[in-house]
C-alpha cells in the first residue's frame, strides 16, 4: 500500500514516546466526598467571621475530561471541552479545530476558513451545531468560540449523527445550562496591522422555578482587517512561443460586525421528563473595498474590448439567521427514554457590490450586482432508546427535514440588465426535502468487548423552478454500519477500535443547478469558465475501514495511532472543457469514477516533568497525521483528493507558574505546500503553512483573568496557484499575499 511508504522516522517520533507519558488526572468524585466528610465542624460565629476577611470562597465543580469522554465511546470519538476551547483565547472555532489530529483549514494562515477533516474539502466532512446543519451563507467562522460548550469530533459515521460524512463529522454544542451558577463576562480588543477589532461576551446559566434551569450567551463583535492584493498570470502561445505577463496589485480593506445569541432553557416536567427550548439568533454585517491596477507586458497593440487598467469596487452584505428548537425527553420507565425534537428556522442576505473599471483614466466598465436570498427551515426527529437486562442499548430513530431557498440575482453592465450572470439565474426557487430512518445497538460481551451495530437509511429529493427551466434530482442511500473496541486491559486503559462503515456526499444545490452563468471578466479562457450545473449528479459513495489503538496512561495522558482507508465510487469534480456550440470554457460537475484515500493519525499527550527529571510541568500536545489518496482517470503523480495535503502536525506546551498565578502556552500549526492535479487540463498548488500561536494569562483573583495571545506570530506568505495546459497555450497563475499576526487581550470576570 502506498502508505506503507510514509517515512519510519516520522511514525516512531510520533509513536515511539514513553509508554509512561501522563497528565494530572481529575480528582475522583469519591475523592471529592471524602474529602468534604472530613472537614471540621462549624466553628462559632466570631471565628468564622474572621476567617472570612483572611479567605476568599473558591467554589469547585468537576466535570467528564475530554478522554473520559473518549474512552467511554465505543466508536472512535474526540471531545473538546471548555477547558480546551478557552485555553488559547482563539477568536474563532475553526483556530481551535485546527490544532486536532487530521483537521486542516483553509485560506490565509490565521485566518481560519473552511474546516477540513483529514484533508477532504467540498462536503466531505460533515459539520453541525447542536446536531443539525446549517443554512447556507453561515459558516463556523461566525460562531465566537464563547458561546460553545463543547465540540465532538466523530472519525466514522453512526447512525445516529447520519453518514453524509465520508471525513468525518463535527458537532459543535452550543452551550448548555450546568447546575452551578455562573454570570460571566469576557471583553477583549484584537490588533492585526494597526487595526482594533472589539468584542464582548455575556454569559449567564441560572435556575428558576421547581429546579429548572436555563443558560443565555450574548456576543457583540466589531472587525477590521486589510490585505494586500497580488496576483500575477504568465500566458505562453504554445504555436509562436510569444509570452505575456499580466500582473494585478492593489489592496483591499473590509468592516464587520456581528451579533450572536443563543440559550437552552430546561423545563423540569416531573420525575425525569423534561422540555427544552433552545433559541440561536446570527446576525451580521460587512463593508469592503479594493482599489486594484493592472499591467500587461508586453502591452498590446490596441486595447481589447473590456480591458482596464484600474478597477475600484466596494460591496456591501447583510446576513440574518434564527432558529428555534424544541425537545421533549420522556422516561416512561427507567430503562427507556422517548426523545422529540422539533425546529424551524429561516435566513436572509443581501449584497450590493459596484465596480468601477477604468482604461488610461478614461471609465470602461461600470458593473452594477444586486443578490438577495431568503431560506426557511423545518426538521422533526424521534428516538426511543431502551437498555436491555443482557447489556443491549436500542436506539430507533426517525428524521425529517425541510428546506427552501429563493434567490434572485441582478446585473446591470454600464446601465444595461445582463442575463445568465446570476448563480441562480433571475429567479430561482429550490426545495430539498430529507427523509431518514435508523436503528442502532450498542452492547457488551464479557469485561473486553464492546460492539455498536447500526442501519441508516436516508433520503434525498431537490428541486428547483426558474426562468429557464427547472430540476429535479432524486437519491437514496443505505448505510450499514458497525464499530468494535477490544479492551486489552480490564479498566479498558488501553484499547483496539475498529470501524466499518458506509457513508456518502450529496449533491450541493449549487451543483445540480442547469442555468449556465457568464464569467464576465476578461480575456475569457480556461482560468475564467462559465459555470452550469448537472442534474443528473449522484451522490458519492465510501466503504470505510478504521483502525485505531489508544493507551490512557494512569495520570491523564494519552498515546494513539489511528488507520483510515475509505474507497469512494461516483467522485464529483468540476471538469471545465471548450464547449463548441457557445466557443467558450464551461466547468461542469460530473461524477469522474473512483477514488480511494487512506491516512495514519498519531497522537501524544502528557507531562513533561513526570518522566524527565529536573523539568518544569509542561503540558504537551503533539499530533502528526499522513494522508494519501488517487483519483482514477486523472494523470499521476498528483491526482489526489481536492485539497488535501500530504500530511499536517501540531504541537503546543502550556505551563502554569508557581510562584505567581500565570499560565504560559505556545503552539505551531504546520500544513506543508500541495499540488493537486484538478483535472486532465489543470494542476493547482498552495503554499506551505506554519502558524505558531501564543498566550500568556494571569490570574488575577478567583473571579478575574486577564490573558494576552497572538495568532500567527512568525507570519509567512501565502500563496495558492494553477498551471493549465490547452492546445493553444499553457496559463500559469498565482494569488494570494503575506499573511499577518493577529494580537488579543482579553479580560474575564465571573460574579
């Protein structure tokens, strides 16, 4: 297997720490209780009076670690608690995704982007909030890291969670009312290029009535950043040999401002039932502008028709989400509980942008665009879950769930309404409806086996109406899936899981949408298609296999190595070819044929000075992944995965003082530089990335913290790119620019 490859050296650094490596491990409740049957009597009112001018009251309360969480799972699961998420003071969710083994994001270096599990991009990870996907035009980056109680990362689907996750999928849980009383506030200012970026946080958890509680999470966010703008293209004339260089610098600048809510209120119902009502509001808000020039050398004899030589543009954009969920548990018996869930939920955008393109000083080109979309909601979910006397957990389960989106588009060239340049056209209505059923059981055979087997099936139908047609596409998909893990030790400290599964990616609406869109900008060629929809696209299909061993060591720590292999059929890749009845490019979908991915996941966690002598207590996080993959019917070497890299790695150290109340911490981030070859015509590159974050927080008192971090300290150029080869010339490109450091501070107060 090409895997087998992969260097020794890097798998024995990864894997070949001391078996001994460990962490602090949290005190044991009944070391808790003990300890709190041994305190003294009261004593009299006087003393204790006194005390209290000398003490501050500390309050402790004990959560589930993240590897209790994970060592309690039968199928391969991480867990990001609290503790993990606040650590490193990131501004966004997809920065603290990032340093996880496997997970990649992309655009600039600290920037987050889109999020990546194991390098496949474009759907292939599965992401949800509280569960349930969200519309389009919201995306992780605008949920504050505040506002998540914890995020769980599943490497193989269930049936539970659904199998629209070849990757992998992330959960992340908003956050959630605990029995402790909290009013905590967060305010803090972040500086990237001299530019000052103002939050705030609120959050409180609370109880009300007979033992009903409920939690409130409020941010407020105000955004500025610029980035330089460089792009350069290298055209060659395969025929004469005659090369031109087309060269584009500028800068671009942009505002944002954002307003997050959401809570969890728990209404005791007797005995164990309960209803839980759970509200998310999203609201947001955007202004950019560029400014932009344009050479070409050498410079042509006589202007083409739309060339320029400057181009000034500035956008507008608005983004509005609320949702509403509810959930009724029953427990109708102690071993049986009932669960309905029921939302709605609807979005809204807008966006103008005008641009201005001028040649010699003279205006050439005035683009005028106008989008608005509006998406309603709906799901309705059912599960009964049953523990059996012989150690079996049942779980049944029904999902059903809505969509609709409506979306019009505007162009207007120099006064005059353009047709066929809007995504969907000048009028589009689209509908997908989703239907699931799933059955799962969960048991044990002796103190060493665990076993999960489940069924899913699933259910999609889309379809659209507009002004030149409509679609409709139709697909269904069932998905047997089983997960074992071998305990090799009685307390299950060290363990064997295994995983085989069947999962898919669907069609997105984008995708399956016919109308052809116009690429307006100039000269048109292979690097500047159209785009057009397939209505005919099917899902993809995987076979899965995973394979992974853990070993807890007995203070906290963890070693791990984790095999993955998927086999995919029906790969969905955007082809672009010369069309001969409209003599332009086209990219097009289509489903290219087979595609097989496999990678090696490693990971250690534990304390330095444990088991190295005269050390300082330096926590340590390591990982380092390896992936490889091939996709039939395009040529090698590189006919790789969409986006995926070769391997990614982390690192990060925290240390706490001990003579003052300071907590110091440091990680690096590294994704090394990628060529993928995208199709027969056209190979893209991106750069390497290394990211190196840090913190520093005091403690104040009990109740006041004030942390200090930088993302992205040692900043580097970032650059992506593509070299397309056609009969008549070969098109060389690149774009991107250098990449800054982002500093926060941020001050905590808890009441």
């Amino acid at each position: 297997m090409r895997l087998l490859r992969i260097p020794a050296a890097a798998a024995v650094v990864a894997c070949g720490l001391p078996a001994a490596f460990a962490q602090t491990a949290p005190t044991p409740p009944a070391a808790a209780a003990s300890a709190a049957a041994a305190r003294p009597p009261a004593r009299p009112a006087a003393a204790h009076a006194q005390a209290a001018e000398q003490l501050r009251r500390v309050e402790i309360s004990g959560t589930a670690s993240d590897d209790a969480i994970r060592r309690a799972s039968t199928a391969s699961k991480i867990v990001i608690t609290r503790e993990e998420i606040e650590k490193f003071g990131d501004s966004t969710v997809g920065e603290v995704l990032k340093r996880l083994p496997g997970v990649s994001t992309g655009g600039r270096p600290g920037r987050g982007g889109n999020v990546r599990m194991r390098g496949m991009g474009g759907g292939f990870t599965q992401i949800l909030v509280d569960g349930e996907r969200m519309p389009p035009g919201f995306s992780l980056d605008q949920l504050p890291p505040e506002q998540v109680e914890r995020i769980e990362v599943l490497r193989a689907p269930t049936a539970e969670y659904g199998t629209r996750a070849v990757a992998g999928t992330i959960n992340v849980v908003l956050r959630e009312p605990l029995k402790k009383k909290l009013n905590e506030f967060r305010a803090g200012v972040s500086m990237e290029r001299d530019k000052l970026s103002p939050n705030f946080n609120w959050s409180r958890n609370d109880s009300f009535g007979a033992g009903h509680t409920y939690t409130l999470s409020l941010n407020a966010s105000r955004g500025e950043r610029g980035d330089d703008v460089i792009s350069d293209t290298v055209r060659l004339n395969r025929a004469t040999g005659a090369e031109s260089l087309q060269v584009t610098r500028g800068h671009s600048e942009d505002t944002r401002q954002g307003l997050n809510l959401n809570g969890r209120v728990q209404i005791k119902l007797g005995g164990q039932d309960s209803l839980t009502l759970q509200p998310f509001v999203v609201t947001s808000k955007s202004q950019s502008r560029s400014d932009i020039t344009r050479t070409t050398t050498p410079a042509p004899a006589s202007p083409l028709s739309g060339d320029f030589d400057r181009a000034q543009s500035e956008a507008d954009n608005r983004f509005t989400m609320a949702r509403l969920n509810a959930q009724w548990m029953l427990r109708p018996h102690a071993d049986t509980r009932v669960e309905l869930r029921g939302g709605v939920g609807g979005a809204s955008g807008e966006s103008h942008s005008l641009r201005q393109e001028t040649l010699r000083g003279t205006p050439s080109r005035l683009q005028q665009d106008r989008t608005d979309s509006r998406d309603r909601s709906w799901n309705l979910v059912g599960k009964f879950s049953r523990t059996l006397e012989n150690e079996h957990s049942l779980v049944f389960g029904a999902e059903g769930e809505g969509s609709t989106r409506h979306a019009t588009r505007t162009t207007r060239v120099n006064g005059s309404l353009q047709q066929g340049l809007g995504d969907f056209g000048d009028d589009m209505d689209a509908s997908t409806t989703r239907l699931a059923a799933y059955a799962q059981d969960e048991w044990n055979v002796g103190k060493q086996w665990d076993f999960y087997a489940g069924l899913r099936w699933e259910g999609i139908k889309t379809e659209s109406r507009g002004t030149t047609g409509g679609v409709s596409n139709s697909s269904s998909v069932f998905s047997p899936l089983a997960h074992a893990r071998y305990k090799l030790d009685a307390g299950g400290r060290e363990a064997v899981r295994m995983s085989l599964t069947r999962s898919y990616r669907s069609p997105q609406l984008n995708d399956l949408i016919a109308l052809r869109t116009t690429n307006s900008n100039l000269p048109h060629d292979i690097t500047t298609p159209d785009r057009a929809g397939n209505p005919d696209l099917k899902p993809e299909l995987a076979s899965g296999l995973e394979i992974g061993y853990e070993k807890y060591l007995e203070k906290g720590g963890l070693l791990s190595a984790n095999f993955f292999a998927r086999s995919i059929s029906k790969l969905i890749r955007n082809v672009t070819e010369f069309e001969s009845q409209t003599q332009r490019w086209v990219a097009r979908p289509r489903n290219l044929g087979k595609a097989s991915t496999m990678g090696l996941e490693l990971e250690a966690k534990f304390r330095l000075d444990e088991y190295f002598e005269d050390t300082l207590p330096i926590n340590v996080r390591s990982n380092v992944s390896f992936f490889t993959s091939k996709v039939d019917g395009l040529p090698g070497p590189n006919n790789r995965i969409e986006g995926q890299p070769k391997a990614t790695a982390n690192l990060g150290l925290d240390y706490r003082l001990r003579s003052v109340p300071v907590s110091l911490g440091a990680s690096l981030n590294w994704t090394p530089s990628s060529t993928i070859q995208q199709s027969v015509l056209t190979e893209v590159t991106a750069n390497r990335k290394l990211v190196t974050d840090a913190f520093a927080t005091w403690n104040i008192t009990p109740e006041q913290s004030l942390r200090l971090s930088a993302s992205n300290l040692a900043p580097l150029d970032y650059y992506t790119g593509s070299i397309s080869t056609t009969d008549a010339q070969i098109i060389t490109s690149r774009s991107g620019g250098p990449s800054h450091t982002q500093w926060q501070l941020r001050w905590e107060m808890k009441i």
